[in-house]
C-alpha cells in the first residue's frame, strides 16, 4: 500500500487485513508510475462525503464504490 500521509486507523487496519505493508511517500504522483487497478481512501466522515462529490464530478460511473459495493461508508471503506 502507498500512502502520501502517515497511516491513520483505516488504513492501518487495512494493511493488516490484507498483509501489506504500508509505504509513505512524499512524492505520491511521482512514486506511482505504473497502473493502479485499486485504490482506496479513508477520512473522516464530513471530509469522506465531500471528497466523494469531488471524485464522482471527475470519474463519474468509472469510480465504484457508494452504499451496497463497498465503497465509502462512514468515511472509510468497508
């Protein structure tokens, strides 16, 4: 997993769920070169709902998640 912040519950929780080990990256854009097939975020829930706005306005139906698959549910992922 890569992360441009320092791992909050979630993503720690996450990381242990799936065995992965976290990596913090200054640079987030610039580390990742290669296609990403999966991506997840975590806030909390204010910032959660606003963010969702944000990306859905940019991906529209190419951003899963939402109620019912997975996606966003009380700022963070199910």
């Amino acid at each position: 997993m890569i992360s441009a912040f320092a791992p909050d519950r979630y993503v720690s929780w996450e990381a242990h769920i799936n065995g992965m080990p976290v990596r913090q990256t200054e640079d987030f854009v610039g580390y990742v070169d290669f296609r990403v097939f999966k991506c997840f975020m975590t806030a909390e829930d204010e910032r959660a709902v606003a963010l969702k706005k944000e990306l859905q306005t940019l991906y529209g139906e190419g951003l899963a998640g939402g109620e019912g698959r997975g996606g966003l549910h009380g700022g963070h992922q199910r």
